[in-house]
C-alpha cells in the first residue's frame, strides 16, 4: 500500500470552502480511480494549512492518478489552495485503518 501526502497553504478563511469541494468534487474523482483506498484530510486548528493523505493500492496507480487525474483536482482546490501544494509518496509499513476497514467488512 502507498501514500500520497499533499500539504498545502489555505487561503484565509477558506476551511469550510475547502472542506466542500473535498467532499462535492476531490473525493468523488478518487473513488473513479483504480487502486484508490481512501482517503483523510486534515486542517490545521489556525486554518492555515491542510494535509490529505490519499492510499493507494499499488504505487502504479498513485502515479497514474498523479499524472491523469490530479491536474483537476488542483483546478478544483486553486481557489482554496495559496501557493503549490507539496506531494511526497510513501510506501505504508503499517496502519491500523487498514485492519478496522477489513474488520468492518467482514
């Protein structure tokens, strides 16, 4: 499993904008993608600063979702988003959500 961690600069007052579009048009193109596990986003308590961390079955399908669908998903956050977003990939070594998710679904 792998990890797609993008960090980013919020515009002032934008959390609850940022949290829409997340919920009405992010998350519903990574479902469209192959590979795609889940997702979580997190805010800063100042609202300044956002991580999401998108999981991925095969790091290929991270990648291709860099390359394929990503670019839209930036069009969609650039009125929340100051600045370039940071992404870093990493292979995940462990993870407890993984085991409730396939617990729940037994």
């Amino acid at each position: 499993m792998f990890s797609r961690n993008v960090t980013m600069r919020l515009k002032p007052n934008s959390v609850a904008e940022f949290t829409r579009t997340l919920d009405q048009e992010v998350i519903p193109l990574l479902r469209k993608q192959n590979g795609f596990q889940g997702e979580i986003a997190f805010v800063a308590p100042n609202g300044t600063e956002a991580l999401g961390i998108s999981l991925w079955d095969r790091k290929e399908n991270a990648e291709a979702y860099s390359r394929d669908t990503y670019p839209a998903v930036l069009k969609a956050l650039a009125k929340v988003v100051d600045g370039t977003p940071q992404v870093q990939i990493y292979e995940v070594c462990n993870s407890t959500l993984h085991q409730i998710a396939a617990r729940a679904g037994a």
